[in-house]
C-alpha cells in the first residue's frame, strides 16, 4: 500500500517544520541545514524527532535532486 502522495503533502518535518519526501522506507525532510530523514514502519510515518536521524550531505542532495528540490 505504501505512504499516501496526499500524506506526505501535508506531513512536515517535525524538527524544522518543512516540507518532506517519500524515499524508499524514509521521509526525508529537504531542510540542507539539517538533513532530517524519518522511518516509515508498516506503511506508518513515525515522525519523532528522537526516531530520526542526520543523513550524509552527498545521499541527501541525491535525494533532492530526484524529487526536484534545491540543496541549499
């Protein structure tokens, strides 16, 4: 079934409150300064600050660039 396009629409990062993206198993917020990513258990966003964690510059700039985002 996967996340809702709709969902992720309305979601933002819980830390930054910006917007996110879908990436696999991951929402991942397209903040550069913080590079947030959030996992998606059983098709359930968990969106908890405590949950996420800091992606790599160079894998969070891939994934912006895939959903058409700037990096910064």
């Amino acid at each position: 079934m996967g996340v809702p396009e709709d969902l992720i629409e309305i979601l933002a990062c819980p830390e930054t409150k910006v917007p996110v993206v879908l990436e696999g198993d991951w929402i991942v917020s397209t903040d550069p300064a913080t590079r947030r990513r959030y996992p998606v258990k059983d098709d359930i966003p968990i969106m908890l600050i405590e949950e996420g964690e800091t992606m790599d510059e160079d894998e969070w700039k891939a994934v912006m660039k895939k959903h058409g985002k700037p990096t910064g």
